[in-house]
C-alpha cells in the first residue's frame, strides 16, 4: 500500500446530511490540500481483505457503534485519520509523525476557521433531529455499497507506483439492511439503572416518571438469533451472530420510577443506535 495517511469522515445510517457535508467542504478538502502540498500521499480509508487473491478494499465501518460513527450520531463533525506504521517499528518515523503533525494543525485551523458554522450547524441538526420522532422511518442496518475505486499501489518488487482499479466497499452509500418506522421513545423498567447511567453517560436525556400510567406501544419478543452475513458483518465487525425481534402491540401498565427515553431530543438517533434489539 502507498499512502502516509488515510481519511475517513463518520459514514452511519441516521446521520445528518449536512453534518456529513460539513465534513467534506469544511474539513476534509482542507485537509486533503495540506497534507498533499506537504508532499504526503493520502487516500480514504480502506482495509485490505485477508482472503488470498481477494483485491477488494472495504471503506471503515458503517457501524453506529464505532466512535467515529457514534459522534456523528452526536451531531458532530468526527473525522479519522490513519498512518503509515503497523510493522514498521521506528522506520521513517520523523515523516510519520509530520503526517500526524500536519493533519491535526489542519483540522484545529479549520475549526476555528467554522467556529459560528459548527455552532449554527449543531444547533440546525439538533432542531431537525428533534422533530423527527414519531415520523418517517429509522435504519436499524445498513452496509456499505459495493462499486469500483482506483488507488495507488507500491509494486513489490520494482517500487513503482501503480493505479489500479479494486473491487471497493464504499461507505459513502449506504445500502438499509433493515428499517422500522421511527417510534416516538422507548420505556425502560425501574430495574433498567444501570442502562440509565450509560445512556445518560452518553449524554442521552432519560425521564423518570413519577406517576402510574398506561402506554401503548409495541414491545419486543426475541424471535431466535441469525448468523451474521457478509452484509451485515460490514456493519457490525466481531459479531457472529445478531437479534431477531417480532414486535408484538401492547398496552403497558407503566407504574412510577420506570424511566422513558423520548426520541424528541437532538441525540435522538444515537438513542435508536443505543437502544434498539435489533441495531449493531
């Protein structure tokens, strides 16, 4: 592989639009210009299969929950940046550390740059974000789409520098495995502490309820467990198998200190990601 450094923007199903557009104009060109006119090679981020003879390249993952991913669930412009380095020990570590070097004045100088455009972008995508519950549909799942790319390969034995045109995952289309239409919130019993803390960690508004009440909705009924395909593998690296869930309408009988996640808040998608059986 040739490259000093490789880039990759949050790339999930639910992610704002134009927090992902951001990304791009505000950062990532940028960013892509300076590291070039420091003379450094830079691509997106791809890994290679370990399948012998495989030459396809898939893009990082799709899955809401890698840190980069969950960010841009947070309404947040989250980047990725790899270099050069797995097995080199300290060769060529001084232009290593320039790739780093280079990249995060980049990024800092681009974010002062946009200071007002962040703020008024998050609080845009918080409002939208806000309004969507109940309406619409969520993507429980999705995978990166198969197509075609053309990199730059180092030749093994000569050296040279080859463009070759791979079999590639692109995580900048996403293909929904799975969907649902959006619910307005999620109920969770009184013994659910220790989910609150974790939501609430994330930064997730949980409500306590201080009344008995009646809720209709849909609850959950865990249908048996599927082996995880190709597809979804992409999505949900590590796993071997995932959640099937049947949901069944009910009528719940909600008594005081049972907690309600509601979907009308700006983390509403990342609540879906955290919450849902059936999400990676």
């Amino acid at each position: 592989q040739r490259f000093d450094a490789l880039l990759q923007y949050a790339t999930t199903a639910n992610q704002a639009p134009f927090v992902t557009k951001a990304a791009e104009e505000w950062f990532r060109q940028p960013l892509l210009a300076s590291l070039r006119s420091a003379g450094l090679s830079v691509d997106w981020y791809a890994t290679v299969s370990a399948e012998p003879g495989d030459r396809t390249l898939t893009m990082g993952s799709v899955g809401p929950q890698v840190g980069r991913n969950a960010s841009g669930l947070r309404n947040a412009v989250s980047l990725l940046v790899e270099t050069r380095g797995g097995g080199m020990g300290r060769v060529d570590l001084k232009r290593r550390v320039n790739t780093h070097v280079t990249a995060v004045h980049n990024v800092l100088t681009s974010a002062a740059r946009h200071a007002d455009d962040l703020v008024k972008l998050r609080q845009f995508v918080d409002r939208d974000t806000t309004a969507l519950a109940c309406r619409g549909d969520v993507v429980l799942e999705a995978a990166p789409t198969p197509s075609e790319y053309t990199t730059s390969m180092l030749d093994a034995t000569t050296g040279d520098v080859r463009r070759l045109t791979v079999s590639w995952l692109s995580a900048l289309q996403l293909r929904a495995l799975k969907t649902r239409p959006r619910p307005c919130g999620y109920w969770l019993a009184e013994s659910e502490g220790e989910a609150v803390r974790r939501l609430r960690l994330l930064g997730i508004e949980v409500q306590r309820l201080d009344e008995l009440g009646e809720l209709r909705g849909e609850s959950y009924r865990l249908v048996g467990r599927e082996p995880v395909g190709p597809d979804a593998a992409a999505s949900n690296p590590g796993a071997a198998t995932r959640l099937k869930v049947q949901l069944l309408p009910t009528l719940l009988d909600v008594p005081a200190g049972s907690y309600y996640v509601s979907l009308e808040q700006p983390l509403a998608n990342l609540a879906v990601a955290v919450l849902d059986p059936e999400s990676p």
